[in-house]
C-alpha cells in the first residue's frame, strides 16, 4: 500500500535529478514518470483484487499513437522521427499521469 503512493513520490525525485543532471537535454526529468505511474496502477489493481485495465489502456495509447502518426505525416511532408516520438511520450507521460490519479479516486475510494 506504501509503495502506491511512494513510486511516483520516487519518480518526482528522479525526474529532479534528471533535471539536474541534463539541464539542457531535449528529454524533460517528468519524462520518466511513466515508468513509475504505470506500476503503481498496476499495484492499485493488485491490492484490490480488480481486473486489471492496463492491456486496454495501452491499446488506446497505441491508436492515440497511430492517429497521432497519420496526423503528423498529413500536416508535415518530411517527418522528423525525433520529433514524433518525443510527441508520442509526451502523450504517454500525460495518459499515465491521468490514470494514476483516476484510479487513485475510482479504486483506492
């Protein structure tokens, strides 16, 4: 039950650190929230004996990403890969966020 609230408490620490480190990095320190957040879902569901609704959750994530891909290859004629993945994690980094704190009220209450 600790570790639930913990991770992303950790996460926000090594984002901080990241920031430290690679102040002038393309890549932001909340870039690796995601690694935490998605655990700690998965620990809420555990804790509760609930179906876990993370499968789904990455396939909506993953046609996000497709019609994300089709959006950026019809505005731009030459796509920068960089620039669409970096797009693609910060859709990853907002997802994971929201579904942490609406399992936080929809589980954990």
């Amino acid at each position: 039950m600790l570790m639930i609230f913990l991770l992303p408490v950790f996460g926000l620490a090594c984002a901080y650190l990241v920031n430290l480190i690679w102040p002038k990095a393309a890549f932001k320190g909340y870039d690796v929230m995601p690694f935490f957040l998605i655990y700690a879902c998965q620990l809420m569901t555990n804790l509760k004996g609930v179906p876990s609704f993370l499968p789904a959750g990455f396939l909506l994530y993953f046609i996000l990403i497709l019609l994300a891909a089709i959006r950026w290859a019809m505005i731009n004629k030459n796509i920068s890969l960089g620039k669409m993945f970096r797009q693609f994690w910060f859709y990853l980094d907002a997802c994971s966020f929201f579904w942490y704190c609406g399992l936080l009220l929809v589980v954990m209450i």
